[in-house]
C-alpha cells in the first residue's frame, strides 16, 4: 500500500530515485539515478519496474550492472522508531539503487541491460521495434522474449 501511496502522491508526477541513500529526504537533482515506473505491494514486499536515466548516476548504475554487479533497491522515508525497533507511521519519499540493501531479495532484474548485452541483443530489439504494428508479430515476439527470460532465470538458478 505504501508503494502505490508514492505514486498517487506524485500526482502525475515524476518519481526520482537517487543512487545511494543521501543523508536527508529531499531528492537531490544532481544525484538521480533512474525513475520509478510502476509500484505496487504483494504482502510486505515492494514490487515495480525502475529505468535508468542517462545522467551521471544512472550511467555509474548501469556500468556497474553490465560489469555483473548486483545491485539493490531501498525504500527511503520517515517514520516513528519504538523500542523493538519496529518502525510506525512509515512515510515513503523514493526508491534508490543501493549497494547493499537491508531486505535479503531487494536485487531487481535488470531485464533490459540483459538483453542489451545478449549477443543477439540487439536484434531483438530492432524486431521488437519493427513489429510495433503488427499484432500477430507481436504475439510471436512476446512468445520468443518470454522464452528468453525463462532461459535467463534458470541459467542464474
């Protein structure tokens, strides 16, 4: 639910994300990274698709991602601490790329950056471009860049 709030609360607007946490809540400009395209919760987890933006912050993400680093996504917000250490009133500000994440599967799938670095990456963009109007071609395409996936998740299993 929180995720979802960011969005609505955004009112259209575009939702920045920053790599690394700063030290405040405010959204530094000058180190964003990428823009939050879809948010949504299943249960406590945060779930949502991120794209990185060519400005100095992003290109450092997505070089350290095609050179197979893993990096990862954390919530950043305010709220109420208590004793037990469990937090109340949780305001959520962004989403920013960290190295170290304190959610154990807080590691996105950087689906496009695989593509773009498959040998025949290129190729499968260029098609998808091209069947852009094409309704039967794009159920084939769709059909083949599933596949693609699969193969990809096995292969990192």
């Amino acid at each position: 639910m929180l995720l979802r709030q960011l969005l609505k609360k955004s009112n259209g607007y575009s939702v920045l994300g920053e790599a690394d946490h700063p030290d405040d809540l405010n959204i530094n400009l000058d180190r964003v990274s990428h823009i939050i395209t879809e948010m949504d919760t299943d249960g406590a987890n945060g779930i949502g698709k991120l794209k990185l933006l060519p400005t100095p912050m992003g290109n450092i993400c997505k070089t350290l991602i095609e050179s197979g680093c893993n990096l990862g996504v954390s919530s950043r917000g305010s709220g109420n601490v208590n004793d037990k250490g469990i937090v109340k009133d949780f305001e959520i500000i962004t989403v920013d790329i960290v190295a170290n994440p304190s959610a154990p599967n807080a590691y996105p799938d950087p689906i496009y950056e695989r593509i773009m670095n498959h040998k025949r990456g290129n190729v499968l963009m260029d098609v998808a471009s091209a069947v852009k109007h094409d309704e039967r071609a794009q159920r084939y395409l769709k059909d083949e860049v599933t596949h693609f996936i699969e193969n990809l998740r096995y292969r990192r299993d």
